[in-house]
C-alpha cells in the first residue's frame, strides 16, 4: 500500500469534510498535513506528494496563491489551481459552458448598476465567488439589484434566469475522478429560494437520467476538475448545469447518499499520483 504525503490546503481541522478526509488518509496509511493558507510557505518542511485543494470562498485569493506556489514547486495537485479559479468565479464557469454547447441558465455579467438588463424579471442575482447560498438573491426588479449593489460593495454581479418551476430545489451530483459517485435532490426549507443545505435544506438520494449524466460528465471535463460537486437545475427547458464546486462540502451527501465520498477522494488521490510518478 502506498505511504503517500498528501497535503489537505484548508484552514482548520475543525471543517467536518476536512477532519473526514484526514480520517480516511490515515486509516489507508497515508501522512496526512493540514495546512492553514495563513501560514507562510517557508515553514513548510516536508515536500508533499500531492495536494487536496479544499478552497471556499473564505481566504479563496490567498489560498490560489498557495497553491500556484505549490504547483510550481512540482507539487501535484487534485484540482489544479487555474481550473479551481475558473470553476470558483460563475461568470467564467458561465462562459466556459456556454463555449462548450453545456445547457445552463441565461446568465449576464453586471458591472454597473444598470436600469435595464436582457433578462426578464425577477432574477437570480449572485456574487461571483460565493458559496453555501450566501451572496445569492431573488430580485423582482431593477431597485433591487441597485440595493444588491449598495449591499456588496459595487463588486460584479451575476443575473441568472429564474425557473418559478425548480423554485427551491435542485440536484447535487457529486464527481471524483470523472465518475459520478452520488447523488442527491435538495429542497429549501418553506418560503426559501436556496436549496443549500448550510441554510437548512433537506435532501434525499435521486437518480440522474442518462442525459444528466452526460451533461455532468462533459461539465467537469470542459472545466478540467476531478473532485467537484455539479448543481443541476430542472426546468421546463430542460435539465440546466448552474455551476460546478471545486470544494463541495462532503457531510450532507454523505449522509444522504450513504457513500463514503472522502475515501473516494483519498483514493483517486492515490491513482493519479501514481499515474504521475509512472509518467515521470
């Protein structure tokens, strides 16, 4: 069995799908570091194997930067750093599946608060870079993104398409590897709009229909991720890819899907460093 030095970039052991992937390193033998992107890379003494990239939105700038340095150190990585910056920012995964002919909802970057947009109201506004449903709102006119604006600083914004038909509901497929490993349908709790489970969604197991499997795969293939959790949204246009997240959080569909999701991660952690080390 391999004996491998696989770095976790997250900022605490305490995060539930951190402490669950350390758990499964070491029962398959591996030394698993945990590493704070806080902390200066000079005190980083021992060289790892291979990197497991758990970036969220909190200290996303300064991590990348970590483990760009990493990366040109060597260092393996399971997502490398470029595809975690496109898949982490809506807009760009936006333009990247709409370069591929991957169905998703319209979607138009605002720079600047402006009266009229080419989407019907209400929409779905987001900030580019959030996650667990935070920076997300449903606005039912132009007012409301100008408040939205005053709100988040004057930064970019994503409009999205509202579908009243999928209102508070969707479907996470978790992928590692280029496999689909689970996955699960979310609903809001009543009156919410936002299916997140950090915002006290239910979820339960859901099969995904050939089509949808397809759509997933050719997602993470086109924004180059092997651990990712895809969001699918189903509409009267069809089943729509709203985004794809590098660092998709392991508690919730674990339990729902009843899959041990962090060893599959540790596993094709393993499989790729040894595609890498043969390659060499």
């Amino acid at each position: 069995m391999l004996n491998l030095k696989i770095l976790l970039l997250s900022r605490k052991f305490e995060i539930h799908s951190s402490r669950r992937l350390v758990e499964e390193g070491v029962s398959r033998g591996h030394t698993m570091l945990l590493w704070d992107p806080e902390w200066p890379l000079t005190r980083l003494k021992i060289r790892p194997d291979i990197i497991i990239p758990r970036i969220s939105s909190f200290q996303f700038s300064k991590a990348v930067k970590v483990l760009t340095a990493l990366e040109k150190q060597g260092c393996l990585s399971v997502n490398p750093s470029q595809n975690y910056t496109v898949a982490r920012n809506k807009w760009f995964t936006y333009v990247a599946l709409t370069e591929a002919n991957i169905a998703s909802p319209s979607s138009y970057l605002i720079t600047r608060f402006e009266e009229t947009i080419p989407l019907e109201f209400p929409v779905i506004i987001k900030r580019l870079e959030s996650s667990k449903g935070e920076g997300v709102f449903l606005a039912e006119n132009p007012r409301a993104i100008a408040d939205i604006f005053l709100n988040t600083g004057d930064e970019e914004l994503l409009a999205q398409e509202f579908f009243p038909e999928a209102f508070g509901t969707d479907v996470r497929a978790f992928v590692v590897g280029g496999e689909i490993k689970a996955a699960m349908k979310r609903t809001a709790r009543p009156g919410e709009f936002r299916s997140n489970l950090a915002l006290g969604a239910t979820a339960e197991p859901c099969e995904l229909e050939p089509h949808e499997s397809e759509l997933i795969l050719k997602t993470i293939r086109t924004l180059g991720l092997q651990v990712s959790g895809v969001d699918l949204l189903r509409t009267r246009k069809g089943s729509l890819v709203l985004e794809a997240n590098p660092c998709p959080g392991l508690e919730g569909i674990e339990k729902y899907s009843q899959q041990n999701l962090a060893k599959s991660i540790i596993q094709y952690a393993e499989e790729l460093y040894g595609k890498h080390k043969t390659s060499r």
